[in-house]
C-alpha cells in the first residue's frame, strides 16, 4: 500500500524533491540542532496564534479536530483548527480552516487554508505551500479557495495571500507528490540552499561527491544544470574540460557579472587556485578585520567582532547585546574604536556588515564617521568572486579558510549553529552559549584575516612567475588563468601523424569531401559543385505590423484627374514592388518596432496616356522619422556609433 501524503511531506517536497521521496520511502535521518529549534519555534508559533484565535471568537465559533469532509464542514463554523483530512491520498492535519463568504456544495459559504510561520516575512514556498492546501481541500467542499491566511512571525499577524486563478503550479506540484508515492526510482540528486539544514544532508552531500554531481558547486541553479545536461555534461570534470580562457574584451574593467562554473570545476580538478584578471587588494597600516552575527530577517545583530592590526600590535574587540534595545549601543561603541584610526581598511565577507552599517546610519546623529567607516569597508568576498577560484564547492569562509589550512576550535560552528547557540543562551542564560557565540566570532574574524593574507600574497606574486606554484610559505597552488591558454597552445604547422591508420583513412576522406564542395573539374573547365544562393534578405523574415497601399487621384504629367487603375494588368513601369518602412513607436511603457509594409497602383491617364504610380509610394523612406530620431539622440547624447541601420538590413 502506497503512503499517505502529510504535510511534512509536502513540506519537503517544496525544499527538495528527494527528501519528500525518502520520506514517503520510510527513511529517517538525524536532525541538526537548528531543525529541532525550527521545530521548537514552529510549536510557539502556533500556540501563540491558537491563543490569538481564541482571544478573537467564540468558544462555539471554534470546533477542534474537525474532519475535512462534506459532513464535517457543512456546519459552517466559523473557525476549524486542527483540521484532519484522511483519505485514501492524503493525511493531514490543517492548522486552521477560516469560513468567508462565497457559494459551494456546503451553501453560501466556503472554506480557505490558515497556515502558521514562524517566519517574520511570507515567502515563496508559503504561498505555493497555501495553493497546494486549497487544492487538498477543493474536493470536500466542491470549491477551490481564492486565497489562503498566513498567521506569520513571533507576534503571529494575519496576512492574507491571494492565489492565482488557475493554480498552476500547485498542480504541478500535487501530480508529481501522488506519482511520486508510487514511484520506485529516486528523483534526480540536487543540491540546494536547504542542505544545511536537512537531516539527510550528509547522505546526499556524499552521493553527490561520489558522483562529481554538478549541484555541488554553490550558486550554480537547476536551469543552468539542466543546460550542461542536454550538452553532454554530467560531471564536474566533464565541465572542467569546458573551460578556455578567452580573450580581453574591451569593458575587461567592468566586474564579472557571473561565476564561470567550468573554470570553478577545473580548480577543483587540478586542486589550484587560479586567478583571473588583475585583482587589487588594498593594504595598510591599519587593518581591520569584521565580522557579525545576528538575525537577519528580524535586522537585529546582537555581536559585533573585530581584530585591529596596527602594524605589529594586535587587538581584539567583542561588542555584546542581550536585546534589540542595546544594538545601537555597541554601534556608538564600534564606531569609536574605528574612529582612532586614521586611514583604516576594514575588511568583511560579505554584504551584511555594510548592510547593517547603512541601517544604524539612519538612526544616530553623527553621519560623517558612519561614511568614514562606510569608505573604508572593503567586501573580500566580492574581490574572490571575481578574480580567485578556489578548489573549494563554495565561497563560503568556512571553506575558502579550511582550505588555506585554518580550523574551528567547534567542529560543529557555522551560521546556523550560531543561532542555536544564541537561542538556547536567550532561553537559559547560561555563560556558556555565549562564550561559543564570542569564541566562534572572534574565529571567523581570524579566518578573514588568514584569506586576506593569503590574497595579498597572491596578488604581489602573480606578477612574478608563469607557471603553477605555491606563493612564498603558502601551500595552496595558484596560477593565473592566461597561463591556461599558453600551455594548451600545442598547435604546429605540421603533417598531422594519427594514432591508427584508420584515422589517417578518415581523415583523407573529409579532406577530399571539403574539395569537393567547393570545386571539382570537368571537361577540362572549372565548375563550381553547388550553385551560390543568392542571400537571403533579412527584412523578408520580419513580419509586417501594417499593410498599406498608396493611391492616386490624379496625373503627375497633365493633371488629370481621369485614371485608369492597372490593378492586375502587366503594364512596365505600373507594377512597383512592395517596399518597407521601419519605425518606432514611443509610449510610456516603452518601446517597440513598426514594420510597414506599403504598396502601391498603377495607374493610367484617360487624357495623355502616361503611366505611373504615386509620389508618395517613390518618396517612401525606409527609415521613418521616428526612428531616426532616436538614431541621432543615441548618437549625440549617449555617443554611441551610428550603425542602426545594421539592424534593419
């Protein structure tokens, strides 16, 4: 017998695919400790908005326990918590069901899926998770809903969420969980940003490993994997061959907009950091190293950690908040330390530290060493995204670090941790948390401190040699990326001599194939072997936006208005052919192309017998005023090269 569908699963299914598969299949891993706080939090969560719904109806207005069928609903009460619905597909338990108005099989009214979050802000995979419960609960009451309640965040506010009219994702998603309960194969491994947090997360981490899988490099997206796939690419060393360096382009200032996957791949193969461009890391006297930790969705950062380097004295700083109300205190004091400094270069990873420092500039006083500290703040992770590819399967520090040789004093300390650690120290009190908290920022201050280390020894010695190796006391090999190109450069004008003769037989064959397609010899006259096509006009493609025809109403020669139309007669000099006109039509919203088409009549004159057609049609331009204004406003204003007419050929 196939397993019922919960809302666990469903649940899954929105994280990842292959959870929800295992977790139909019976299989159980161990929870992380941030799981089980999400489980804790999740169980508050709904105790709080239990309590909020009672507070706001009646005892007889609230039914608990209520079967999701037509007998259970048609009662129309005004409130359903903890809803159950078993059937021979699904078994689940509602969080709540909330009657509004609006006619089904159970009368003038209907039903609509509550949800609680323990998140402060709705997200995607709430809505879709919404949609899939109004489908669910669809077929007892013969009416899907039209939108669904979101009691969300530690104070539980109501949030309605409307769902689309034709719910087609939800059910994409409700075919492929029924398929999936019968389904004896596992759906494809993919790696995503909810691995961290999954009880299988070591399981499918080294399946993936085993099978060099794509999804292993972060950042890298389904879409983009499906890509490599129907090329062939399976593997990160099939990807790794991908890659050749190209050459400099014109904007080679301008920052790389997107992480070159095989490039990244071929690190990881050869084991060598390989540098691409010319990247700068700032270096002083004064250098300080960021680093914080605190809750980003409530924006409220709780530690602030620092490491002064002011030539050969060092200097360790800890700024601690046990609530919101003292997060602005430990900025005034971080902004004080900095401030001693003259020409400081603070140095972060990633964005969240100028993100913070931007949103406690709003609310103090002194603007001006805000901006100073804002000048100095330098994000290393943007200058590794650009121009260093470690053989790491991210960017994050704990790998960048690990990988330079660096380690945790916590073996289980990460981001996700930290909130644990944060958590159990609001619940408790307890010293101990927040020795973690402290000593495992202070880490990851000295973590930063050993990459950029290691990037500006790079840096100083790329310049100096050509070929792969270790920088002075560093261990990692780095090269630069244009040496790619010189090694693989074994091109010789030579004759090609072939590993077997059958090769060499092939070969001969394609040789005397390509001569043949250009030219062959007969009678002792040169012939080409295929006609030359003539080209085909590119104008003839594009569809026209209007069709026109162009008359007359009387003679250019005599003026006589007595015309004879010479529609469908071969007359010469009567019959033009069509022509095209290009323009553009300028809205509010936009832009877009007019593609005219305009004809024209012959005519001929009853009074001196002349043949023509109308001016208009022979003064017609291709380019129509609009568009050629706009030519000359991108030329003059943007100075952009004028070859607008390259697109209209």
């Amino acid at each position: 017998m196939s397993p019922k569908i919960t809302l666990e699963i469903v649940d899954d299914f929105l994280n990842c695919r292959l959870k929800a598969y295992l977790r139909l299949a019976g299989q159980q891993g161990v929870k992380s400790d941030y799981e089980a706080m999400q489980i804790g939090i999740r169980q508050q969560v709904r105790q709080t908005a239990t309590q909020k719904i009672r507070n706001r109806y009646n005892d007889n207005a609230i039914a608990i326990g209520t079967p999701v069928t037509y007998a259970g609903l048609k009662d129309g009460i005004e409130f359903l918590l903890d809803a159950k619905l078993n059937d021979d597909c699904y078994l689940m338990d509602f969080d709540g069901l909330k009657k509004v108005d609006g006619s089904s099989n159970l009368g003038t009214f209907h039903y609509v899926p509550v949800l609680f979050a323990d998140a402060p802000r709705i997200r995607q995979s709430h809505r879709y998770f919404l949609e899939v419960l109004g489908l669910v609960l669809s077929p007892a009451q013969g009416k899907t809903p039209g939108s669904g309640i979101v009691y969300h965040g530690h104070e539980c506010e109501a949030t309605t969420v409307r769902f689309p009219t034709d719910l087609k994702i939800a059910k994409a998603f409700v075919e492929e969980l029924v398929t999936m309960r019968g389904a004896k194969t596992a759906p494809n491994l993919l790696l995503n940003s909810h691995c961290p947090v999954c009880e299988f997360h070591q399981r499918c981490h080294a399946q993936a490993v085993q099978q060099e899988n794509l999804s292993l490099l972060r950042g890298i997206g389904e879409k983009a994997i499906k890509r490599y796939e129907r090329k062939g690419l399976f593997t990160l060393t099939q990807l790794a061959h991908t890659f050749r360096p190209r050459r400099k382009g014109k904007r080679s200032d301008r920052p790389n907009q997107q992480r070159n996957y095989a490039l990244q791949a071929l690190a990881i193969r050869d084991k060598t950091v390989y540098v691409l461009g010319a990247p700068k890391v700032p270096s002083g006297v004064v250098r300080i190293f960021l680093d914080l930790e605190g809750y980003p969705d409530e924006q409220f950062v709780y530690l602030i950690g620092m490491i002064v380097c002011d030539g050969d004295r060092e200097e360790c700083f800890s700024f601690w908040a046990d609530n919101k109300d003292q997060e602005e205190s430990i900025f005034e004091r971080f902004i004080t330390v900095v401030s001693r400094y003259d020409d400081p270069h603070i140095f972060s990873y990633g964005s969240y530290e100028r993100a913070f420092l931007k949103r406690l500039r709003k609310r103090v006083h002194r603007k001006r060493p805000v901006d100073k500290v804002l000048d100095a703040l330098v994000n290393v992770l943007s200058i590794i995204y650009e121009h260093f590819y470690f053989p790491t399967y991210s960017n994050g520090l704990k790998d960048i670090a690990g990988h330079l040789g660096f380690s945790w004093s916590d073996q289980s300390a990460s981001g996700l941790q930290s909130f644990v650690w944060r958590s159990k120290w609001e619940r408790t009190g307890e010293e101990g948390w927040k020795e973690k908290l402290l000593t495992y920022n202070l880490e990851d201050c000295q973590a930063l401190r050993k990459v950029v280390d290691f990037l500006c020894v790079a840096c100083a010695e790329m310049s100096t040699f050509r070929t792969a190796r270790p920088p002075s006391g560093v261990e990692p090999r780095i090269s630069g990326v244009q040496e790619l190109d010189r090694l693989a450069d074994t091109r010789r004008w030579s004759i090609n001599k072939f590993f077997h003769a059958d090769f060499e037989f092939v070969n001969r064959c394609a040789y005397f194939d390509y001569q043949r397609e250009r030219i062959f010899l007969r009678t002792n006259k040169l012939r080409r072997a295929h006609a030359v096509k003539r080209p085909v006009r590119q104008n003839g493609r594009i569809r026209p936006s209007q069709k026109i025809v162009l008359t007359a109403t009387k003679c250019p020669a005599c003026g006589g208005t007595d015309l004879q139309s010479m529609k469908g007669q071969r007359i010469a000099g009567a019959f033009p052919k069509r022509k095209r006109a290009f323009d553009l039509v300028v809205s509010p919203s936009g832009i877009k192309r007019r593609v005219i088409e305009c004809g024209a009549i012959g005519y001929r004159c009853s009074r001196c017998s002349h043949l023509f057609v109308p001016n208009r049609y022979r003064r017609l331009a291709k380019h129509s005023h609009a568009l050629m204004s706009w030519a000359i406003y991108q030329y003059v204003a943007h100075n952009l090269s004028l070859l607008i007419s390259h697109y209209f050929r």
